[in-house]
C-alpha cells in the first residue's frame, strides 16, 4: 500500500509509539489522521500517550493503516480460523475477504489443526486490515498437552508468528497461579482458551504463568517488529452469574500492570474484556478497566447481557457493544450467531459483522461523532423524499434492503411509489406530512395565541 513506510530503512525499527514520543509523525499515522479525519498531532500525541494504537507490523506489506483508541470510530473485529475437525484455507480466505467487504476493522486468524502457518500466509497476503492471533494456538500444535508447553516454546511461536508480519497477539500474561482459586465456585469456570491452557499448565507444574515470567523477552519481540500486544483476559466471565467477579478483576490489576510494563519499552499495548455482563454493570466495567489500565484501548467479546439465546447470540452480544462502546470501548469483538454451538460459516460472519456494525455505529452516534450523525441524518432525508435507491445506497447492507423492499411490491410502479407495502399511499405518514399546508397552520396558531392575549388581558 502507498501508505506503509518502509520502516526497517526510515525508523531504525523503532516503534509507532516511539516515533511518536520522539515528536515524529510516521506514514502510519499520517494514514489514521486522513482516514479518522483528525489532525496528524492529535493521532500523534494519542498514540505517544498509549491511548491509541495503530497495529502495524513491519513485514505486514499490504496493510493499510488503522487506529483503534478513545479519539477514532469504535472499530470491529472479526474472528476467523480453521479448526482441527472442519474448514479450508481456501474457506478461511474467503472469510477475510467478506470480513473485508462487510466492514471488519481487524481480523483475527484463530486457526487451530495442522495448517496453521499456511493459513496465516495465505491471509497475511490478502489482508490490508491488521491481522491477529492467539501464539498458543499454535504451540499447541507442538506439544501431545498443554502440560508440555514451554516458556521457550511460548517465545519461538511469537517470534515466528512476528517475521510473518502480524499485527497484534494476544497474549494471556495477567493469569496468574493465585488467581484460580478465585475460579472455584464459578458456574462456567475459565472459559477462554488460551486462559484455560495454562491453567492446566500451572496446576501441573506448580508453578507461575510462563507468559507472565517472559514478559520482558516478549515486549523485546514486539518491539523489535512492532507487534500490538493484546493483553488477553484468560478469566473473562463466560456467564452472567460469574460477571464482574473477584477472578476478573484480579486479572484486570494484573493487566494494568503489565500495560505500564509494555509502554516503558514503547510497545503498544490494548486489553481484552468480558465476556457476559449484564447491562446495568456495562458502564462500570469500561470505568474500571479505562482506570485500572490507564486509559489503554479497551477490546471487549460483546459483551453478551444474557446467556439465554443460543443461535442468536450476535444479537445478544450487539446489545452489550452498543453500551459499551458508547462508555469507551475502542474496539468490539463480533459474535456471531454460532457463538456456543459451532465454527461460524462465510453467513455467520456476514451476520456477525453486520451486527457490530449497527453497535459500533450507535456508539460512534452516543460520543457525538460527527460524520456518523450524517451518515443518519442523509438516510433519513432520502427515506422522507421517498428516494428508494438513495436509500440502499446509504444502507450498511444495500442488497438485502433493496431485496426486501423490491419482494413486497410485484408492480414496478410501486418500487418507486411514495410510500411502502405497509402503509400504502391512504395511511403513509410521511406523504400525509408534506402535504400539509404550512401557511394556514401558521395562520390558525398565531390568531389562537392572539385570542388567548386578549383573553388574559
């Protein structure tokens, strides 16, 4: 892309928050002031405060440039990936490139089985959006148990994973051993991944979080390639019964601590969020996290705010973004509606995103954001001139809304009729609202205020 720098050759490999801090403007961010429509010394300065993040590492050729943070959109992330028992490398692209078409901001490769690193070669190769991973995933491709895991192990993934050109890693370094006990009575217990790997692997070996003990070899890696570290919350609530809990916000402390850890050696750093909430502790979920971790990009799973809709889950999670990100959070992780029940096919994440695209947008309208306001305000002006293809064209999915307004009307004529299928041209508000007389209406009212006048006198 015209937009990345060559940045082994112009930056002496030194990061985008280190640039920053040194008072330099990079390509990158020249990039998200064009694309967020800030002044290039507002991105900077929020980038050199840790409060914005522009994923973006140096081997990642055709990326184009983004920033997750307080001062951009709420942006959204789509999760692909093979696993061990069913999809493609072939199918997995072809999810990034709808992931693409249907707005993700980021995409997360979350391949497990045995073609891990050809998948993300393949992806890496298409994406211009930031690509992520979970390293684990594919130690653990490595290894017969999770018990077998190594701290050098741990390091050699990253490493890899790092020359291959992604952007940001989540890495679970705030688990630490005197957290399980916290987990005992939970109904749902650890219900991440990575989180429930090295649970295992502590149990085992009686011994602390290996991420946490390499932290520092891992900040080297990061910032050697400019790697985005997405402290991962191995304890997130996987039900409503367990939200906001004394494990969670153990592992937030941590979190906050090892974020300030990240910055000290200018690696950028965002924290990952629950999980289930329920909507009344939405608001002081974001405060705390933004408080606890010193305003560093909050990513939350939904949050879902309530457990009861498998098979819909992407509008159970909606819900929970829509809040969250109107408190703050920067960056929404969809769900899609086989959340719970299955690997998401190239449909689900078509759903998945078109719903994240309606929370972020609703949250972007709650923090004032302009430009989304008239996004709404030129959609609503096209709806009350009865401008049909206007309105598709201003629609997050066009096809689908011009499909269902095109299959209720089988006469061409009405397809561009003033009024729809429902109200018909008798009972249409809107047609009955333009015709209107506004002079007499005007008319009647200033003499009714003149008759009370004279009436009070």
């Amino acid at each position: 892309m015209p937009h990345r720098t060559s940045f082994l050759v112009e930056t002496g490999c030194r990061t985008q928050m280190r640039l920053a801090r040194e008072g330099i403007v990079s390509a990158e961010m020249r990039r998200v002031a064009e694309r967020e429509h800030l002044a290039e010394h507002v991105v900077r300065g929020e980038v050199a405060r840790g409060r914005m993040v522009i994923p973006a590492n140096v081997h990642h050729a055709a990326l184009d440039p983004m920033a997750i943070g307080l001062r951009a959109r709420v942006k959204i992330n789509a999760n692909i990936g093979s696993s061990p028992t069913t999809s493609s490398l072939d199918e997995e692209v072809a999810k990034l490139v709808l992931s693409e078409r249907w707005g993700a901001d980021t995409v997360m490769d979350l391949s497990t089985g045995k073609r891990i690193d050809q998948t993300r070669e393949a992806i890496l190769g298409r994406a211009t959006v930031p690509i992520g991973t979970v390293p684990i995933y594919q130690a653990m491709e490595r290894v017969k148990s999770a018990e077998d895991l190594t701290a050098d192990l741990l390091l050699e993934v990253i490493e890899h994973q790092a020359r291959q050109g992604v952007d940001y890693m989540t890495i679970h370094a705030g688990l630490l051993l005197e957290h399980l006990p916290l987990c005992q009575h939970r109904v749902t217990g650890i219900v991440s991944r990575g989180g429930g790997l090295l649970a295992r692997w502590m149990v085992h070996h009686r011994r602390e979080n290996p991420l946490y003990e390499v932290f520092d070899a891992i900040l080297e890696i990061c910032r050697a390639h400019d790697v985005t570290i997405s402290l991962g919350d191995g304890l997130r609530p996987g039900s409503i019964a367990d939200a906001s809990d004394a494990a969670q916000f153990a592992e937030l402390a941590t979190l906050g601590e090892l974020t300030e850890r990240a910055w000290a050696r200018d690696v950028q750093v965002m924290v990952e969020g629950p999980g289930h909430i329920p909507i009344d502790q939405l608001a002081m979920n974001v405060a705390r996290q933004q408080e606890v971790c010193h305003q560093a990009p909050f990513y939350t799973l939904g949050p879902l705010v309530t457990d009861i809709a498998p098979g819909y889950d992407h509008i159970t999670s909606a819900i929970g973004a829509a809040i969250v990100g109107w408190h703050g959070t920067s960056m929404l992780c969809y769900v899609t509606p086989k959340e719970h029940l299955g690997l998401p096919d190239a449909q689900d994440v078509k759903q998945g995103l078109i719903a994240y695209r309606i929370a972020a947008h609703a949250a972007d309208l709650a923090r004032g954001n302009r430009r989304a306001a008239q996004w709404d305000r030129e959609l609503s002006q096209a709806r009350f001139a009865f401008d049909w293809n206007r309105q598709f064209e201003l629609a997050l999915d066009p096809d689908t809304a011009r499909s269902m307004h095109d299959a209720t009307l089988a006469d061409d004529y009405f397809k561009t009729a003033e009024f729809c299928s429902m109200c018909g041209p008798k009972y249409c508000p809107m047609h009955n609202f333009r015709n209107v007389d506004w002079d007499a209406i005007h008319a009647v009212v200033a003499e009714r205020k003149h008759q009370r006048a004279l009436a009070t006198d």
